[in-house]
C-alpha cells in the first residue's frame, strides 16, 4: 500500500522527489544521446533540454555547461532562443556564484562574455507595438516569444548588469559573495522596486 501510495502521489501532484529522479534520469539520457550522435541536427534540441533541466534541478554549473554548448549554435538558433539561454545562463550564474566553482576567473570571464552578448541580443529585439503577438511563456518566465514590453526588457536588462557587476569585482580579487544572490530573490527585488515605482506618485 505504501509503494501504492507513492506512485499516486508522484502522479498526480508536483513532487520534488520525483521531478529530481526525472531529471536526472532525462540529463543522463540527453547527454548520452550527445556523445553517441555529436553530428545530430538535433543536437542543439538536446542542448536546450539539458540546461532547462539542469536549471529545473538546481545545478548552477552544469546549467552554464549546457547553456555554452547550446549557443555554439547561434547560426542555427533564432534571437528568442538565444535570449532564453542567456537569461537562463544569468540566473544560474546568480545561483552559482557564491560557490566556490563559480567564483573562478573563467567563470567569471564566460559569464561577462555572456551578459554582454545578451545585451546585444536583447537590442535586437523588435519594440512594442511592433512586434509580433506573444507566444507563450518560457522558462525565463517573463519571456513572451520574440518580443519585449519595456518594462521586461528593464527587467531582464538589470538582471544582466547585475551578473557584469559581479563578474568586474570578482575579476578584480573583490569578495563577491555578499553581491550575489539567489535568482528568485532577484526576481521579487525587481518585483518590489516596480511595485513601489508604480505606488508613488509620479513627479511632474
């Protein structure tokens, strides 16, 4: 009855015990399926998977990994997509940085190369109201297709200059760890500033 009950209770809710034991199992799968089919026309769908649920896990360092191995694709990658790896990659690098293996100077050069290159992808963008209709939602959360309302492209402009920010002063030998912060805390900092720029009245 016990085994009986787990099984309902993995099936019919959201339960991290068997999100992780899905995970892991669909990582291992994509990453063998990379090693034995390196020249695939698929491999840059494997790549993607594999950051997302890298990311969904929890795993800072192995989300980077796959989210550099995916935009080795950029010619074959359209701007939404790159901008969903990049802002991935970001919130990773937030998660991550307070660790030992993200406070390295490579790790720190990448992530700067990649807020940089996300900066220019986001300039790219087309501009309300020209863009197209909003798909749905990705995993960045406040991504909709291949366009930006301003105030998302403030939000996921900040969230890059907060990961150059980091990358400069831990470049430079600076103790970092008190600069960064977990992904979702960043999110509801963002949230709160907007709330309270919306509540005050505006000076004219």
């Amino acid at each position: 009855m016990r085994k009986q009950s787990a099984q309902q209770t993995c099936g019919n809710r959201l339960n991290w015990h068997c999100l992780s034991g899905v995970g892991i199992l669909r990582v291992k799968l994509l990453v063998e399926f990379a090693a034995k089919y390196p020249n695939s026309d698929f491999l840059p769908d494997a790549y993607r998977d594999a950051y997302m649920t890298y990311f969904l896990l929890g795993d800072s360092l192995a989300t980077t990994e796959y989210v550099d191995k995916f935009l080795v694709f950029r010619a074959k990658i359209d701007l939404s997509e790159r901008l969903e790896a990049l802002i991935t990659r970001a919130k990773a690098f937030l998660n991550g940085c307070v660790d030992a293996d993200g406070r390295t100077p490579e790790a720190y050069r990448s992530a700067k190369a990649a807020a940089q290159e996300a900066v220019e992808v986001l300039a790219q963008l087309p501009e309300t109201p020209d863009c197209l209709q909003p798909k749905a939602r990705t995993i960045a959360e406040f991504v909709e297709g291949p366009c930006f309302s301003q105030g998302e492209r403030e939000r996921t402009r900040t969230l890059f200059n907060a990961v150059y920010r980091i990358t400069e002063s831990g470049l430079k030998g600076e103790n970092v760890q008190n600069t960064c912060m977990d992904s979702n805390l960043f999110n509801l900092f963002i949230d709160s500033l907007r709330e309270q720029e919306r509540r005050t009245p505006q000076v004219r």
